[in-house]
C-alpha cells in the first residue's frame, strides 16, 4: 500500500465512517479500540469524524483489531478481504497471528457469491486440516472455511479451536440440554469425547465454524 497515498485518504470522513461501522460491529467502544492500538479516546473520535489523519502503520494496525484491511479502511476498494482486486475476488487469510501458520492462499473467493450466502468477507479464513481425528468428514491437509463470527456452540458443527501450543484442531461440538457441550471426532482411541461445562467453555478459544470444505482425490 502506497503510504502517501494512504496518509492522504485516510484524512477523509469515508475512511472515518468505515472505521466507526467495523468498530461497532466488533462491538468495541472508542476507547477500547484506542487502547488497542495505543491511543486515547479523543484521537478515536477524531479519526471517525474525518478530522485528524492516519499514520500508515497505525491504519493497518486499527484495521488488524476490528478484522479488516488497510485498503479497506483507506477506500482504495469497496470490499474488506485481503488482497482483494477488481474482479472481486479475495484471498480469506485472517489478520489473526495464531492461525497464520494454518492458513491457505490456493482458493479465492467471490465477494459478490459470499455477500449472497450472507457471509461476511472479512469473517473468513481459509485453512488447512492438521490431523485425521475427523477422517470421515475431512482429512488431513484438507481445507476448511471457517466463520470467525460463529464462536457461539447453538448447534452440532464443526469448530476450529486454538490451542495453547498454538495449533488449530477441528472438532464437532454439540450443546447439551443442560447448558453443557460435548467435544468429539471420528478417532476416539486417540481423543475421546469430552464435555465442558458453560465456565470450561469460556476458557476455550474458539476460532470459528467450518463453514466449507474441499478435499482433494
């Protein structure tokens, strides 16, 4: 991204009311988005309302925490996913560090056809399948599209959880009638069922549902 380019757009009231949509869809307040990014309030407001510019660092930095892009923020295109082109297509790579290391750039996909599905664009993250514990619905190095917006356990799915080694595992979870939900794959030998209680839950990271899978012959 062109940084004198960027330093002069992102001056606009566009690029303020961008930052204010995706900051209350994060459901962040201006000072928390400011602490995130190691500013107060007032600077936060200041940016929404068009009337101070942006550094470039600090405009990919913003876009990091609220799940979009720089580009986005500073208008150069009207759709938020990353390397996003005039044939509207993305690449769904996350701004997240821990799945950096999991995540694939060989499909792109139409913003228009996710818009349509009522997917959001900068929600996505294309990976790739670490292990074969869910061997009847997807293999190893298969790929996934997972939802980052869908954390919340409401039905049987496939979920990607973040672990504290810093690898992302795929398993079915099911809510329980108790409030429970149980964790579970194809391989019991080696990862038994397991079910957590609402207070273990919330100490899980969950990354997001699978939404789509390709598998390769």
């Amino acid at each position: 991204m062109n940084q004198e380019n960027i330093e002069k757009l992102a001056t606009n009231k566009e690029t303020g009311a961008r930052i204010k949509k995706c900051r209350i869809r994060k459901g962040l307040t201006q000072d928390e988005l400011g602490k995130m990014v190691g500013v107060d309030q007032r600077r936060v407001h200041a940016w929404e309302t068009g009337n101070r510019g942006i550094h470039s660092s600090i405009l990919n930095r913003i876009a990091a925490n609220l799940g979009t892009t720089g580009e986005y923020l500073a208008t150069f295109t009207d759709h938020e996913g990353s390397k996003g082109n005039e044939w509207r297509y993305i690449i769904a790579n996350s701004a997240l560090e821990k799945l950096r290391h999991a995540q694939s750039d060989l499909l792109a996909f139409n913003v228009d056809s996710l818009g349509q599905r009522n997917i959001n664009e900068s929600c996505i993250a294309l990976l790739k399948s670490q292990d074969d514990a869910l061997h009847k619905t997807i293999a190893k190095n298969d790929l996934v599209l997972i939802d980052k917006s869908k954390s919340e356990v409401v039905k049987p799915a496939i979920f990607a959880i973040a672990t504290d080694s810093g690898e992302i595992w795929l398993r079915w979870m099911r809510p329980e009638i108790n409030g429970d939900v149980t964790i579970y794959c194809d391989e019991k030998e080696h990862f038994p069922d397991s079910t957590l209680t609402k207070e273990q839950l919330k100490k899980l990271d969950i990354v997001g549902q699978v939404i789509g899978h390709w598998h390769w012959n």
